[in-house]
C-alpha cells in the first residue's frame, strides 16, 4: 500500500496534498488563528501544550506554529525587539 501510494505521489505530484497533506499555520505572530485550529479540530489546551513542549511559555512568544501533515508542530519564536 505503501509503495503505491509513493508512486502515485511520484507519478501525479498533483496528488501529493491529497495523498501527504497539507501544513497548517495556527499561530501568526503570537496569536492563535481559531478557523485553522477548528479545520484541524484543535482546542487551545492541545496548542499550548504543544508550545510548551518547544520550550515557550507562552502563545505570544512565537512567531509562527505550523501543523505538520504527520501530526508534529514546528514552532519559530518570535525575535527580540
């Protein structure tokens, strides 16, 4: 199954948003971006829990939070003004 669904993606690159999914920003500029967590089906708790485990105390220290098509976050802190 595996193995096809790689040669699809290689095949047709068209399919691969489809197939592998899509990243979702759900944090700008240290705010949430509630429609983006509501498609992903996302609470507030699941989000600041995932910036503390980047290391963040808090939503506003972080520039940019994007939801990974395999589940994880990237996290990018916000620079110091």
């Amino acid at each position: 199954m595996t193995v096809a669904l790689s040669y699809l993606a290689w095949r047709f690159p068209n399919s691969r948003p489809v197939l592998d999914g899509r990243a979702t920003i759900v944090v700008r500029d240290g705010r949430p971006l509630q429609p983006a967590m509501d498609a992903e089906r996302m609470t507030l708790d699941d989000l600041t829990s995932a910036a503390r485990r980047h290391g963040f105390r808090q939503l506003e220290d972080i520039e940019l939070a994007v939801l990974e098509p395999d589940g994880t976050f990237s996290m990018f802190e916000r620079p110091a003004d």
